[in-house]
C-alpha cells in the first residue's frame, strides 16, 4: 500500500488537456530578479577629484586666508562710515558731492548707451550671417569664428589693448570697447533666435519667387524683432556695469571717480557714490523691463481686446439667441 503523503501533487487539466503548473513548482526567471543597485564608485571619484583641484586652486592663489576673520569687522566699519556720508547734511559741499556723483553716473549710461548702440547696428547683419538657416556654409563657419574670437576678449582687454592707445583716456575708448564686444555676444543670440524661426512664412514666400531680401524683410524680422529688442535692452544693463570697470582705467565715467575715491579712502564719498549707482541702475532696469515686456507682449488693452475676440470666437460670451440685454 503506497503512502499518500509521497504522491506528486498533479496539476490539474487544463480545458485543452494541458496542466497548469502548481504554485510551489514555480521557478523566478531574470525578469523577476530584484534590479542591482548601480555603483556609486564612479560619482564618488568624480567628486573627490574635484575636491582636490578645488583645495589646490585655493591654495595656489596664495592668498591670506587668516584675514577672513577680520572681514566683518571691517565691513561693518566701512559701511559705517559710508552710512555717514549718506546721511551728512546737505551743505553745499554735500551737494556738489552729490552732482559730481550723478554727472559721472550719467556718463557711464551715456558710454553705455553708444556702445549698445554701435553693438546693436552691427550685431543684425551679423546675425543673419551666423544664422545656419540664412547663410552658406562657408561663410557661416568664418562668421562664427569671428564671433567667438569676439567674445573670447573681455571688454577690458579691448579698452588697454586698442580703444586707449589709438583714441586716449575718456569715455570714446569705453564706449567703442564696449560696442565691439557687444558685437559678439550679440550677434549670437540674435543668430540662434533667427534659427528658431518658424519655418512656414519662409517656405510661403519661397515658393511665391521672394528673393532672399524679402524673404529676411517680410518672413524673419516680423518674427525676430521682439526678441531681439529685448536682446538689445538686456545689453544695455550689462554694458552700465561693465562701463563702471571700464571707468577705472582712465575711460571715464562713475569708474574713474570711484578709482580716485578709494585711493584717498574717501568713504563718505564713496558712500554717495554708490547710492546713486544703486539707484540709477536699479531705475533703468525698471524702465528696461518694462519696455521689454511691452514689446514682447504688447500693450494690456491690445491684450484684453485679442482676449475678447478670441472669446468671442470661440463662443464665449455671446448672449443666447433672442435674449435682450438688462
């Protein structure tokens, strides 16, 4: 007599005539196998690497790293003294102080205006020359060596290097050095706006016979001179801050006056002279903003209105047929 408990459990027929396999016969192929957790070891070797460069970097300035403990200290005493000459009274040497501050501020935004100006008449036909979609592609490679060799050299270089020996110290060598380098930069990003075009009204008016010119007048500036407005603009802010280094060389405005502050440490005066640094800066880019999101959007009652129509054409806001209005 055969023992039960020995017997092989059967699985039982399927319709078919096939068995279907029991539970404690199931055996987990490489599909079911927990995934293995990916190794670290790479990403931890990565950082230690720049860990070390960053610790030799520091150490090869040769800096005095001890002084650190000082800064505080002397910030609050530097801010404190600036702090007074802000709040002095307004004698008439306070004043002059004052005007002398907001003149050569305002020969900085002026060195800044021309050399976003010059940029900017330069940077367009630039643009279309670097854009790989406008140009061939001979002379689309030399324009963008050119401008990458343009945006290699700091602005400073060109103000010591060109703009100071052949023009002289004052604010002409500042504000050509800042207009070549806003060729640079410039035409590269009015380029890739002129690449990320849509491509419909130029392949339209393609097909109708325009020639390359009125293709650029009537298919690509439509779509690019919002944006490049804005590109405009947005360098104008830069070249304010960069005019102000530029000052320091002998190229004029709130640069040079600063120069000559800090070397007789006049910090009452270097006090006022920030304040309207700070103020006129952030006021320009109030109006800079401004200008820039009424260009890319538009007026808001132009908005509105488009909105209204927009409902109106979808059906919203129409009264049902037959209703009087209360």
């Amino acid at each position: 007599m055969s023992d039960s408990s020995s017997k092989t459990p059967q699985n039982p027929p399927t319709p078919g005539g096939e068995s279907q396999p029991t539970t404690g016969q199931y055996k987990p192929d490489m599909l079911d196998a927990r995934p293995v957790k990916p190794s670290k070891l790479g990403y931890n070797i990565a950082l230690l690497v720049l860990g070390i460069v960053f610790i030799a970097a520091i150490s090869a300035t040769g800096a005095d790293w001890g002084r650190l403990v000082q800064l505080p200290g002397n910030m609050v005493n530097y801010f404190t003294l600036m702090g007074q000459g802000v709040a002095q009274p307004l004698t008439a040497e306070v004043q002059q102080h004052w005007l002398s501050a907001f003149d050569n501020m305002l020969e900085s935004v002026q060195i800044a205006w021309i050399g976003t100006v010059v940029g900017a008449l330069f940077s367009l036909p630039m643009g279309f020359l670097a854009a790989r979609n406008m140009t061939p592609l001979p002379l689309y490679v030399v324009v963008r060596f050119i401008l990458s060799v343009i945006r290699a050299v700091p602005e400073i270089v060109f103000a010591i290097a060109i703009m100071l020996p052949i023009f002289g110290l004052g604010p002409l060598a500042g504000a050509l050095a800042l207009g070549i380098s806003s060729i640079g930069t410039l035409s590269k990003l009015i380029s890739e706006a002129i690449e990320g075009v849509d491509q419909g009204p130029l392949e339209s008016a393609r097909a109708s016979g325009a020639t390359q010119v009125q293709m650029i007048r009537w298919a690509v500036l439509p779509q690019i001179m919002p944006e490049v407005i804005a590109i405009w603009l947005y360098r104008f802010e830069v070249n304010i801050r960069a005019s102000a280094i530029l000052g320091v060389l002998g190229a004029g405005g709130i640069g040079s006056l600063l120069s000559a502050l800090f070397g007789v440490r006049a910090w009452d005066r270097i006090g006022i002279t920030l304040v309207v640094i700070v103020v006129v800066t952030i006021i320009i880019d109030q109006i800079s903003a401004w200008i820039r999101h009424r260009v890319i959007h538009g007026a808001p009652k132009k908005e509105a209105r488009a909105a209204r129509e927009r409902d109106d054409s979808d059906g919203v806001g129409v009264p049902p047929a037959g209703a009087h209005p209360i």
